[in-house]
C-alpha cells in the first residue's frame, strides 16, 4: 500500500533530477532544521490536511475490481527559494521559485496523464506572506503554495488490493433466432448461430 502522494513525489523527484534541478522533493509532513542558507531548494509534497478531498461518480469502466468513486486527493506543495546572492532583493527570492513551481507543474501533470490520472486540478497557487513564512520550517526569501487535487479510483477489493473471487463460465452457448415481419407465429425461427464455446 503506498500513498497516491509520495508516487507523486517520487516521479517529482525523478524528473526535477533528470532535469538538472538543485531541488531537495520530500514527502510528508517531515521537518527540516530551520535555517538560512542551503546549497539545495526544499520541495515539500504532503497531503493537504485543510482541504476536504472530493467524491465523484467513477471514471471509465472496470469490471474487477470495480470503480465506484472517483476521488480527487488533496495536496499540498510548497517551495522553498533562496537565492545565493548576497543582500538578495525579495524578487530574486521569488523568481527562483518561479522557476522551480514551473517545473513542478510540469512534472505533476506529465505523472498524472501518463498514469491515467487525467489533469491534475488546481486549486491554489502563491506566495506565502512573511508572517506565513515566519511559521514555515525552512528559512527562506520566498515560500511558494501549490495545491492540487489529483484523482484516483475507490474500487471494490480485499485487504490486499485483489479484486473479489470470479465465477467462471466453463461453457457458454450463445444462440440467435430471427423472425421475419408478417410470418407466422406458428413458422420456426431461422437460426442466425449456434455456437458454444468454452
């Protein structure tokens, strides 16, 4: 069992990497020691605990097991912008972050199609005013929210995630009779197939 989040992390994680980003993706509701200068740009993925999730009808068809929601599961991103320059204005704090919420966008949508998980939807997206940041557990010059809503299925399954037990048909016959307009009640249908299979 692994939490649809830190997939999404993890696939953040990968990507921002590939990519060449100094970024440091964590998961979770983890704490960093507060400080003001770090070589790496904090990426925290969690799940948003002050935004309720939302219930829908299921999305495409299943049959085992089957889908009977469709869940949209809140997060919540933050990212931490520092720039390395000396006596840094406030803007340059914020374009960094701007960079980095670009190619975190990015890096969530492309998981989300690619996994069938449709477009993610978002619900928020700014910059954390200083008394907000004074609470945040890293330092920083800029603190940038994200918050999306990424969809899963709720399914029918056992503990383990399997769908339930099937019935299996050992054989099936399937049969087609056709009866023409204006004749007989009493007249034999005419047999389109006959087949059995097993």
């Amino acid at each position: 069992m692994t939490a649809i989040g830190f997939l999404m992390s993890e696939a953040v994680k990968a990507d921002l990497a590939a990519r060449e980003y100094p970024c440091e993706v964590i998961y979770g509701r983890e704490r960093l020691e507060k400080r003001e200068d770090y070589s790496g740009l904090p990426v925290f993925i969690r799940r948003d605990v002050t935004t309720s999730d939302a219930l829908g009808p299921p999305h495409g068809a299943a049959s085992n097991p089957p889908k009977v929601y469709t869940l949209q599961a809140a997060h919540e991103i933050l990212i931490y912008a520092q720039s390395t320059e000396r006596d840094a204005r406030v803007e340059e704090h914020e374009a960094i972050a701007e960079v980095v919420r670009d190619a975190v966008l990015a890096s969530v949508r492309t998981w989300c199609v690619a996994n069938h998980r449709g477009e993610p939807i978002w619900t928020e997206g700014r910059f954390l005013s200083a008394q907000e940041m004074a609470k945040e557990e890293v330092a920083a010059g800029a603190v940038y929210r994200l918050k999306v809503q990424v969809r899963r299925s709720v399914r029918v399954v056992k503990w383990d995630g399997t769908g339930l037990p099937e019935v299996l048909i050992k054989k099936l016959r399937n049969r087609t009779e056709v009866r023409y307009a204006g004749a007989s009640p009493d007249a034999p249908p005419t047999i389109g197939c006959d087949t059995t299979e097993d």
